[in-house]
C-alpha cells in the first residue's frame, strides 16, 4: 500500500486542505485572526495552536476509556488548560515580545473551538496515535490559513514580511502607499472571506 | 462616573468584543442563521457576562495576582499562571449554577435561554473579557461595566448579523462565497461601519 492511502496520512493531510478546520468546519476563527497583523505572531500563535491541539488529542485519546461520560467536558478543558498554561509561560520566558503581542490570545487557546471539536469529535473515539496526527494535521491547517492572511495583512498594510521591507523604495517613489485598511480588524475578515471562496473553487466535488 | 460611562461605550462601539477582537466567532457564525436564536444567546451573553467579569476580578485580586495573597500571609507568591485554569472554571461553574437559579425561579426564561447556556462556557468572548480585564487593571467596578458592555456589544453584533442574513438570503451570492464566506465579508463591512465610532471620546 502507498503511504498516501494509509490511515495514519489520511489523518494527517485531510484537515490541510480538504476538511480545513478554519474553512469547512469553520471551528476557530475565534481568537485567531487578531494575531494576523505580522507574520512572525501568525507563526508562533499556529506554532502554539498545534501542539496544544496534538497533545491535547494524544492526551485525551489516551484517557478516553477511562473518563466517565458525563464529566469529559471538565476533563478535557483541564487538559487543555494545562498545555496552554505550559505554552505560555514557555513563549514567555524565550519569546517575550512576542507573547507580549500575542497578549490574552494564547490563553484564549483554552476556548479555541478547534481544540474541543477535534477532542470531542476524533480523540475520544481513536486510538492515541492517530488521534496525536489529526491534531499536527488540524494544527497545520489552521496554522498555514493564519499564515496565509497574515502574509498579505503585513505585506500590503505595511510592506514588509517578517519585519523586513519588501517593496522597493522605486515603488514609493512612484506614487505606490500602504494600505493602512489591511492592518485593522476589517480587513481580517474580509480577506478570510476571500479566501473561503478561492478555496471552494479549487477544492470543488 | 465618566470613566465608566468611556469604558462602556468603548466595550460596545469602538473596543466591540466581535468585530475589533474576533472572540465568540464561532458561535456568531453558526447562530445568526436564526434571529430567536440570536436575541437569546445575545442575553445569554450580557447575563454571564456581567455576573462573570466581577466574580473573576475578586478571585484573580484576592488570589492570584502577584502578592495577592499578602492577607493570609504569603507576600511573595505569585500564582498568576493560574489564572486561564482559573477562570474557564470560574466560568463553567458559573454557567452550571446560572442554569439551575433560571430554571429554579424562572420556567419560562430557562425554556427559553436554556439550550444556549451550555454554549457559553466555551464562548471565547466570556474567557476573552476576563482575560482583557485583567490585562488592563480595571477595577472592580470598571471590570463589571466591561463585561456587560462587552455582553451588550456582542449582541448588537450578532443581531444585526441575523438580520443581515435574513435579507441576504434574497440576494444572489456567487457560489463559491454562499453561507461562510459572505458572512464573513458582511462581518468585514459590519465592523468598518462600527470603527466610524472610534472618534468619540468622552
């Protein structure tokens, strides 16, 4: 069997593209797209998002027969509130200033819909391994959309990517200007909204 | 006074807990489908939001700020890493223990609010204002203006997005962008029109 049929890949590669948390199952956008203005903080912020979603899936997948029905919901957010405590306090202590911009939104992690839909939905119903690479795969998926709008906020609200400037000083000379509209809170959701539709015209049945 | 009157109209106008900080989307973009619905989650909000906001401040004031704990005679601990875990419990108890008063006292309300109290508890925008409350050090009284402006704020949004919906379903969308991604353009142009605030101060 070619490794692109195997369950383990499926697992992995299906929530890149095809079921895209943020665009199909439309779980997430929650605390994410503020952090979209630069690039750097669109990184670290997917960076985080993923192993909170893989461990808290290895985690909860491991539990899963252990935890009684009708208090998986306290358990699960125990979970989860414990690996984002442990990613916050890590971006602090190496990463501060970006913690520092990335301010309440690592914590709103915890609440991220992503986290409890993928716990809720794959990890209590497949084993730990499995479960660990569905959450990389979502992690990635939701991780490479914040990239992707973080790429064209910082590039054309203020002309530069990863904090280097990009478009050349002949450019402004012409007349070109940033658009300041791409930095403000609009601009996220109207660029997300673009984006939803040029994924639906490629992935079409 | 001033002071709290600025900070309420900011969590509604300029500071909108929806459109200027994107929390509770995901409950926003499944519910405004339907305008009921969206007037009692909206309450739903304002309700544990304000009761939520206050009850989080004296814990994190009284128990986790560094030094907070000076009263009972521990100057130098500093528990503030506590306080995500914290408040998502502070929150989940408080949603459980507002269900069961509604549903005491108040058949009616329960029947009607009930279904989306479960929900909130893992409402970004609950968590979210806690989380903005402690960051900006308000105090006490500040924290529960904020949190019922914020509550007020993410209503008036979702709303009006219901009612948006209710008239888009007569336009002719391409058919890529049906159903998530207009919404989320009608979200963009909804939150422009809210930024027109942001010149108001008090």
């Amino acid at each position: 069997m070619k490794i692109t049929q195997t369950q383990h890949f499926k697992a992995f590669s299906e929530p890149l593209i095809k079921s895209n948390p943020v665009f199909i199952q439309m779980l997430g956008i929650c605390s994410a797209l503020a952090v979209t203005v630069q690039l750097k903080t669109a990184i670290v912020m997917g960076l985080s998002l993923t192993f909170v979603l893989a461990f808290s899936n290895l985690i909860i997948s491991m539990l899963r027969k252990v935890i009684p029905r009708n208090i998986r919901m306290i358990v699960e957010l125990s979970v989860i509130a414990t690996l984002v405590i442990l990613a916050d306090e890590v971006l602090r202590a190496f990463l501060y200033d970006i913690s520092k911009q990335l301010s309440v939104f690592v914590g709103l992690i915890i609440t991220n819909c992503i986290v409890m839909g993928r716990a809720e939905t794959f990890a209590l119903g497949n084993p730990p391994g499995l479960s660990f690479l569905d959450g990389l795969g979502n992690g990635a998926g939701y991780g490479s959309v914040l990239v992707a709008v973080a790429f064209i906020r910082e590039l054309l609200g203020s002309g530069k990517l990863f904090g280097f400037s990009v478009i050349p000083n002949s450019f402004y000379n012409a007349g070109y200007e940033n658009m300041g509209f791409m930095l403000l809170a609009p601009a996220a959701f109207i660029i997300i909204g673009l984006l939803v539709w040029l994924q639906k015209s490629i992935v079409k049945e | 006074m001033e002071n709290l009157l600025s900070i309420f109209i900011n969590s509604i106008f300029v500071g909108n807990i929806l459109l200027a900080y994107f929390l509770g989307m995901c409950s926003f973009v499944a519910i405004s489908r339907n305008m009921d619905s969206s007037i009692g989650l909206g309450f739903a909000v304002v309700f544990v939001l304000t009761i939520t906001a206050p009850i989080n401040w004296l814990i994190y004031n009284y128990l986790l700020a560094p030094g907070a704990l000076s009263w009972a005679g521990f100057p130098e601990v500093d528990l503030s890493f506590l306080k995500f875990i914290t408040f998502i419990a502070v929150i989940a108890v408080m949603v459980q223990a507002v269900e069961m008063v509604i549903d005491r006292f108040s058949p009616a309300l329960y029947s009607s609010l009930g279904v989306f109290l479960p929900l909130i508890a893992v409402n970004c925008a609950i968590l979210g204002t806690s989380l903005f409350m402690v960051e900006r050090n308000y105090s006490f009284l500040e924290s529960m203006v904020f949190g019922f402006g914020s509550g007020v704020g993410w209503m008036l949004a979702i709303v009006s997005m219901a009612a948006i919906r209710i008239k888009l379903r007569y336009a002719s969308v391409p058919k890529g962008l049906e159903g998530f991604g207009i919404t989320m353009i009608v979200t963009g142009l909804m939150a422009m029109g809210f930024m027109l605030f942001s010149g108001i101060t008090l």
